[in-house]
C-alpha cells in the first residue's frame, strides 16, 4: 500500500518537484509549508491524489489545476486555478487571478470567520462551525450545500444564483434582506436533513424546463421577503411542504408566471399581495394579524382547506375547489 508523503517544514516545494510527486504518489503533506507557483509553472493534482498544505499556498502566476483533493489553511491565487477537484479552505481565499470552478467543489470549513470571495463557483460547501459570509454577488453553477456554522449575505444583502440544488444537512442561512434566485435549466431541489429553511426573497428565473422541488426532510419554507417566479407555470413543485410568508413588511406573490404551492400560509403584519394566479394543492392559511390581497384579474385556487383568521382583501376570484 502506497503511503503518504511528507515534506518537512521549511522545504521548497518547486512546481517540477511536485508535478513528479503527483502523478506517482497517493498524497502529499506539507507541513507547515507553504506551496508556490511561479510565471510559466503549472502544478497538477490528478484525480483520487490528495495534498494538504498546512500554511499558506500561494498560485502567484502559474496554472494550478486540481482534479483531486487540496486543503488549505489559506490560498492565494494571482495565476489561474481550474479543474474538477475539491478545495477546502480552512482560512481566507484570496483571488485576484482566474478561477475556472469546471466541475469542482470549493469547502470552506473554518473554526473562525471566513469571507467568500465574489466568484462563480461549480459546488459551494459551508462546513465550518463560524459565519461563513459572501463579499459580493455569488454565482453557483452546482449545489449549495450547508453543513455547519452560519452562511450569511451580510448587511450588503448579496445576491445568490443557484443552477442546482439548495441543501441544507444542519447550517444555518442568514438571509438579511438577499434575494436567492434559482436559475437552473432541469430539475432542482431545495432539501436536506432539515425541516425548515429560511430566506428573505426567493426568485425562479431558470428556463422554461426548470423545476423546484422540496424534498428530503425539508417541509417548511419561509420568506420574509417576495416570491417572484420568472421561469414558468411549472416551475415549482411542493410537494407536501407548506411556504409561508411571515415578514412584517409588504411581500408580493409576483412574477410572469404562476405558481403551484403544495400548502401557502401568511404570518404577521405587513400587506401579503398576490399579483399572479395561484394554486394550492393542499390548505390556504390566513394567520391572525396578517392581510392578504388578491389584486384584479388574479384567481387564487384552493384545493385543500382555506383558514381565514387576518384580513382577506378579494379585488379577484377566490376558487375553493376541495
């Protein structure tokens, strides 16, 4: 069995070392030592290697391309990073060069604050135990997956794109006042091993062949802000799960397209307003303290039960069809 091989702290990992340690060992660790590149180098990890840095790697101008698995204490990147492979970065990512994410996965799983720099990612994984927060708007190709600690937009309300999944196994999403949109062009999930997720907006801008479903043990979605659905009639699939509208300020149920909820529910003041058609295929639940109004023209249909403890402003129809 192949075992690991060590570099000594205090050793000069050159880009012709490390290109023959690569292609013929399983993995390498470096430790306390950081790794460099140089104008002209390129360092390549190839698919099931594994090197672990334990200070700082820095890609000043060469061409770093992962296939494998790399963990960094911190990296800098001035040259160009690309590949299929994973980061996981245990600090700061630094990037001022380019970043071709293909189809990797970048892990940032930190004991402290980490900033997430504003970079179009492929997977985007939050598995470290403090806030993870984004710098700028933040593009995903692939999945969101939320592990640990907190996953913030901060007070700049960042905006988030998604083209796959939204899964969360036990983190935490700060949502501020963002807008998630979901711009896949096949299916896509909001799931994972909770049972409730919270956003401020949430739009649906994918293509006419997108399709959000909720699934694993997630049946609750709430959002403190709009509901806009840009993509189609079919665009959302809820399943058993109930989206509920709670903010204290004014939301809207809007877009080009019609939705079909599974169950819709509207929490706390503020004028919940619905400007496009809508289907519930479960329970329509007005709360105590809330308003909605269906503005003219706009049919909201019910095939479940209909709960009216608020206020109900009908400027519509309102169809029961259970």
């Amino acid at each position: 069995m192949m075992k690991d091989f060590r570099i000594a702290a205090d050793t000069l990992l050159t880009p012709a070392i490390l290109f023959a340690i690569i292609l013929f060992v399983c993995s390498i660790v470096a430790d306390a030592q950081s790794i460099s590149t140089t104008s002209g180098s390129s360092m390549i990890v190839t698919s099931g290697a594994t090197v672990s840095a334990s200070a700082t790697t820095n890609n000043s101008s060469g061409t770093l391309e992962n296939d494998g698995s790399m963990k960094f204490t911190s990296l800098t990147n001035a040259g160009t990073l690309q590949g299929n492979g994973t980061y996981v970065i245990d600090q700061t990512f630094t990037n001022t060069g380019t970043f071709t994410p293909n189809n990797s996965t970048v892990n940032f799983d930190g004991t402290s604050s980490q900033s997430i720099p504003a970079l179009t990612y492929f997977n985007l994984t939050l598995s470290g135990s403090g806030t993870m927060s984004l710098t700028g708007s933040t593009i995903v190709n692939g999945t969101v997956t939320l592990s640990s600690g907190t996953f913030d937009v901060t007070s700049s309300n960042f905006p988030i794109s998604v083209g796959g999944n939204w899964t969360n196994n036990g983190g935490t999403f700060n949502p501020q006042s963002g807008t998630v949109t979901f711009n896949g062009s096949s299916s896509q999930s909001l799931s994972g091993s909770v049972t409730s997720q919270s956003f401020n907006s949430i739009t649906l801008g994918g293509t006419s062949s997108q399709v959000v479903s909720v699934g694993g043990s997630m049946t609750s979605i709430s959002l403190t802000g709009d509901w806009t659905n840009n993509s189609s009639a079919t665009a959302f699939s809820g399943g058993i799960s109930t989206v509920t509208l709670n903010g204290t300020a004014a939301q809207t149920i809007g877009g080009s397209f019609a939705t079909t909820f599974g169950s819709l529910a509207f929490s706390n003041a503020g004028v919940k307003t619905i400007s496009v058609n809508i289907i519930t295929n479960a329970d329509c639940i007005i709360n105590g303290s809330s308003n909605l109004s269906i503005n003219s023209s706009v049919i909201l249909q019910v095939f479940g039960r209909t709960y009216v403890a608020g206020a109900l402003t009908n400027n519509g129809s309102l169809l029961i069809s259970n």
